[in-house]
C-alpha cells in the first residue's frame, strides 16, 4: 500500500516526466527554427514518450486507488549553441532522470511496496535504452563534427523515427 510519502514522489516524477515532454518539446523548437526537421522529429518523437512515461506513472496512482496531483513546471531551456549542445543537455537531463527513478526505487524498497517495486522496473529498464540513445548520437555528432553531408544523413535518418507504446499499454 501506498504510503504518502511515496505517493508524494510518484506525483513528483510524474510532474518531471511531463516537464521532460516539455524539455524535448524546446529542443524540437530549436531543431525546427535551425532547419533540421529530422532532429526537430527526434525531439518530438522523445516529448511523446515522456508524457507517455507521465502518463504510466498517471495510471498507476490511480490503480493503487490513490490520486494523481499535477502541478506546474518551470520553463524549460529554449536556446542552444549547436546541436551537439542540445543533445549534450538532453543526456545530462536523462541522468538526472535516472538518478531520480533510483531513488523513486529506493523508496518503494524501504517501504517494501512490491507493487511500486515491480512498476518501476520498467522505468529502470527504460533508462538504460535513453541514455544509451542519447550516448550514440552524441557520439556520432561528435565524429562528424560539422560536415554537412553527414549532418543532412543524420537529419534524414532521425526524420524516421517515431513513438508507438509497447503493445498492451495505452496512454
């Protein structure tokens, strides 16, 4: 069962992922207004799966017959020097991201509550798919520093990208 405290952090990542979408939502903004709609895509693509991830922790509360509390969030970063900067902030932000669902982990640990335990397993599992994502591009933007033939195939192939929920769950 679901004590206060731990519903309390639960509603607090809820609250960050759906700042998260909004994170990666300025990032898109800023891909878009530099002309490169792939990595604008990319972007997009990642503020979906972070209001689905919100909304995941959303269902969940109410599950546990407990009720969501969603709050305010501050501004997200809007301007970035280069692409390698954005995505260089975006890894940062998906470690603190994981360090957060560690501790979320941590909580339900202490509180011995299995249902929260099991729930954010896939959290975990999810944060090594992120940073690793993340970790990849940075590496190959890093390798092609700003040649424009493979920045415009980087673009093309990030253009491709999309988000579908894992089969049996619904935003």
């Amino acid at each position: 069962m679901l004590n206060q405290a731990l519903l309390d952090k639960l509603n607090d990542q809820m609250n960050y992922e759906f700042y998260s979408s909004q994170v990666y939502l300025a990032m898109a903004a800023y891909c878009s207004a530099e002309s490169y709609d792939g990595f604008a895509n990319f972007f997009v693509v990642q503020a979906e799966e972070e209001k689905f991830h919100a909304m995941k922790i959303y269902h969940f509360i109410n599950q546990m017959g407990k009720r969501a509390v969603v709050t305010g969030m501050p501004n997200p970063q809007v301007e970035y020097e280069s692409l390698l900067d954005a995505f260089e902030h975006s890894y940062s932000h998906e470690q603190t991201v994981t360090q957060r669902i560690y501790a979320l982990s941590d909580a339900a640990w202490e509180d011995r509550e299995h249902a929260t335990i099991n729930f954010l397993k896939w959290f975990i599992d999810e944060q090594v798919e992120e940073e690793d994502t993340f970790d990849s591009i940075i590496q190959k933007l890093r390798r092609i520093d700003m040649d424009s033939n493979a920045l415009y195939m980087m673009d093309a192939e990030l253009a491709a990208r999309s988000f579908t929920p894992p089969a049996g769950e619904a935003e």
